[in-house]
C-alpha cells in the first residue's frame, strides 16, 4: 500500500509540473498563506536542507518569494507569488477530481468511513512521529542488523 500511494503521489506532482517536493511545498505554503522555513520542514516532516534546495529552485522559478520577517530580521517569510498560487490552485483542482472519481467507485456512504479513517490514521501518524526516537534505539531491536 505503501509502494503505491507514494509511487501515485510522486507521479501526480510531476504530471502538475513540479516535483513531489515542491507540490508539498506549494500546498503548505497555499495553506498557510506564508511561513518560515523552520516551520514548513517541521510541518512536512523534512530535512531543512532539503527544503532549502527545493525552495532556492522555486524562487528562481517565480513560484514562492522570500519577504523579511517583521518580527525577526534573520528568518524570511514564504509566500507564493501569483504564479505559486496559480501552481497550488491546479494541484488542489487536480487532486481534487482525482480523488472524487476515486470515491465515485466506492458503494454509497463508504467514502464518508474512509475519510474518517484517514483523519484517524493522519493523528495517529503525527503522535507517532513526535514520539519516534529512531530506528537503532536500543542494543538488540532487530531493526539495523
């Protein structure tokens, strides 16, 4: 299940035009009108470098602009330009109607239940992560041999 939603997911952001990263990126950033960059990695669960490459891209490609933070002269605030807005409204609109033909194949009522478990299973995932103190904690976990 794994292999095919992230496989579908990776697939969906390149057939919008940008990469699995930058689609994340614009959508957070669509979401939240503007953040910093600290925060976007925290919310997506990535690498601040990461980030940091995918966004230098994604000014250069006039999708997001840094402004300066009012409140704290070091850390810049992203936005979306016109452009990066644009991007995110055909990202949202795409999904979307992918996702709404994905429910049409289901019985009556069925998406409601499902919807609900994803919220559940979304919960369960962010405590869980919080909480994760990595793969090779202790001496004899099985994971890293």
């Amino acid at each position: 299940m794994e292999r095919f939603l992230v496989s579908n997911l990776k697939n969906d952001g390149e057939c919008c035009g940008v990469t699995f990263n930058e689609c994340h990126i614009l959508m957070e950033i669509y979401d939240k009108g503007e953040i910093v960059m600290k925060d976007l990695a925290e919310n997506l669960f990535m690498d601040k470098s990461i980030i940091s490459r995918s966004i230098e891209l994604m000014v250069v490609n006039n999708l997001i602009l840094r402004k300066e933070n009012t409140e704290d002269r070091r850390k810049k605030v992203l936005v979306l330009t016109e452009s990066g807005a644009e991007k995110a409204g055909e990202i949202n609109f795409y999904m979307n109607k992918k996702y709404e033909s994905l429910f049409k194949k289901m019985p009556h009522g069925e998406s409601e239940n499902i919807m609900r478990a994803a919220k559940r299973l979304a919960e369960v995932f962010i405590k869980w992560k919080e909480s994760d103190q990595g793969c090779c904690i202790g001496e004899k976990n099985g994971c890293c041999s």
